[in-house]
C-alpha cells in the first residue's frame, strides 16, 4: 500500500513539473551535463595504470546494427606518450566500426583480485588512427606481446593507436575524476633509439637475472616481465636525464620492487 502511495505521489509531482513546465534536476536535457569534476589524484596515478594492464575493452560504433556501441578486448602495448596501440585484423568487426567512424572508447582496469568496484580503472575516450609498422614499433610491440608474431606473419594484421581526448580515471570508491589527454604528461617523451638503447644496455647487464626482462621505458618508470608476469616499476621521480634514467633502472635488474 506504502509503495502505491508513493508511485501515485512521483504521478503526481511529474504532473505538477509538466503543467510548471520544470525540468526535474536528475532528467535535465542532454545538452545541458552535470558539471565534469576535474582529477584530485596525481596524473601519474593514471599513467601507471596504462603501463599495468595487457588489454583493454574497445568501445566502437557499431555499423550493423547500426548505432549500437560494440565492444571488444583487445591486447594493446602503451606507446611513448602512454597511448594504447592495438593490433587488429581487417576482416575484425572492430577494425571495420573503426574504418567507419575512428572514435571509440577504451576501458583500462586493473583489478587482481577480481574486485572491479574497488579497482583503478580508466576510460580514454578519443580517435583510433593506423600507424605505420615501422621496426621500432614492431620490435617494442613483440616484447610486450611476443604471441603477436604469428599475427604480423600473417600480413592480414595492422597496428592503431588511440589519440585520447579525454580520460575518467577512477582509482577507487570515491577517488575519480576526469583529465584531458594532453595533462597526462607535460614531458617530452623518449625517442625509438634512446628506449632502444636502455633496453639494449639492460639486457647486456650482467646482473640482470635471466627471469627479468625489460619491455619498456618511459621517464616515470619502466615495464618488466618477471617470471612470466607483467609489472610496473615507478620511478622515485620523473627521470629526464639518460643516465639518470639507466640508474634508477638498476633496481630492476634484480626484479625491482615494482607495483
């Protein structure tokens, strides 16, 4: 009887807002969106967490059914600016939304313990466009995906890198917040050789254990596999220097401490 009481009363107050012509606060035009709250967490939080995960969910437009969003997992490797780049067939339904309208979502989460909603998460909203598969991203896609080399053998495969716009990252309940691409990382990041050339010295290392390998390098921390799992190493500080960056390296070629 409470709850019939109470669906005649919510009648009856949209009644009123129709005849008042009000615009109840919780079904206000689309137009008109809550006021975005800007990050109160370190960008860097964010930035980590691209170089954490080994796939991501790929939001597309849908061409058939057309307007219906069509998501899909994916692996994908951070590049130098922490941008995901995918490897995908053309014949994939993905590629296809893609080839049709480039603009997507991408979902990154990282949740171990299976536990979602108290998980960092970030959602990249932005364009995929196709890059060239030149040696350099060839050879850093392969270490973070070794697998991927019978899908390049193939000739049917074709590398997209996501040029975000925006990003909601949420790093637990009640921390979240949106950031635009281009706060991520005000730095000018590592060139192909210069990565090149710290991976190459780290390999060469002769304390480096054979279980520790390095996928990658960017100025806030570097990307290892050990033992088979991937890992995160931040660094103290954001390394600008290249020796100062091959240093702060060294406390990974024991496997490091990384989160």
């Amino acid at each position: 009887m409470r709850a019939w009481s109470l669906a005649r009363a919510r009648v009856a107050l949209a009644a009123t807002h129709r005849a008042m012509n009000i615009t109840p606060p919780l079904t206000r035009p689309v137009d008109r969106p809550l006021e975005d709250a800007p990050l109160k967490l370190p960008a860097d939080a964010l930035l980590h967490l691209l170089h954490r995960a080994a796939a991501g969910t790929l939001a597309t437009h849908s061409r058939a059914p057309q307007g219906f969003p069509y998501p899909s997992i994916l692996p994908f490797a951070p590049d130098a600016r922490h941008q995901p780049t995918i490897l995908v067939s053309r014949l994939a339904e993905h590629t296809r939304n893609l080839r049709d309208d480039p603009r997507a979502g991408f979902l990154v989460v990282d949740a171990p313990d299976g536990d979602v909603l108290d998980a960092q998460r970030v959602t990249l909203l932005g364009r995929f466009e196709p890059v060239e598969a030149t040696p350099p991203l060839v050879r850093r896609y392969l270490r973070y995906h070794p697998d991927a080399e019978r899908y390049l053998a193939l000739g049917d495969f074709s590398f997209w890198t996501l040029m975000p716009d925006r990003m909601r990252y949420i790093g637990g309940f009640g921390s979240m917040g949106w950031i635009e691409a281009a706060d991520l990382d005000p730095l000018e990041p590592l060139a192909p050789d210069e990565e090149a050339a710290l991976v190459d010295r780290f390999e060469r290392d002769a304390r480096r254990l054979p279980q520790v390998e390095l996928l990658g390098v960017d100025r806030y921390g570097a990307d290892l596999r050990v033992g088979g799992i991937r890992l995160r190493q931040p660094f103290s500080a954001p390394m600008v220097d290249p020796h100062a960056l091959f240093a702060a390296l060294e406390v990974c070629l024991s496997g490091g401490s990384a989160t």
